[in-house]
C-alpha cells in the first residue's frame, strides 16, 4: 500500500477515487509513567512517556487506515493527515485520515 500526504502518487495516474478512510486509536499513559512525567515538567527536557505513547497511537491509527483502505481494494491512500486530541489528562486519541485510490 502506497501511503503519500500528496494529492497524487508520484509518476502514476489515479484511475478511481474509492472514498475516504480513517483509522483512530484512544491511548492512555501508566499512571506511574505519568507521575515520572509530570516530575520532568517541572525539571524540562522530552516526555518521553508520552512520545513513545503517541507513536504507538500513530502506527495503530495508521494500520487501521490501511486495512480500511485494502477492504476497499485500494492501491494507495493519498493526501494523508494526522490529528490528535486530549481525551483527559494522561490521555489522546490520535486520528489519521486520507483518501483511498485505485491505480492505473
């Protein structure tokens, strides 16, 4: 699967626009990962806890999609788009959207 934020896949023509598709994911962070968390907040530096939590949010919404894509019989997902939202504190959703193709 052929997976581009373009509205196009380089060097090949889109034959048939099959619909939209959209994988999502609500993840949570371990309350003591949360706690370990907060304490770097006050000190600064990466959340580390919670950068590893939304990349797996990414690639779980992102294979959601996918296989959305494949039940559709497409060939591509193009103009592809990451979004993400608090749920609650120590939470997110992380949605990923695009648009499912056949091509030539």
């Amino acid at each position: 699967m052929i997976v581009v934020n373009t509205n196009e896949v380089p060097r090949r023509k889109i034959a048939k626009t099959l619909g939209l598709v959209m994988g999502h994911t609500v993840r949570a962070v371990w309350v003591g990962k949360d706690v370990s968390a907060i304490l770097r907040v006050i000190a600064g530096g990466e959340l580390k806890e919670y950068t590893e939590v939304m990349g797996k949010a990414r690639n779980e919404a992102l294979n959601r999609m996918v296989k959305e894509a494949e039940e559709l019989g497409a060939d591509a997902i193009v103009n592809v788009r990451f979004t993400s939202l608090s749920i609650f504190a120590g939470s997110a959703e992380m949605l990923v959207y695009g648009t499912a193709v056949k091509l030539e």
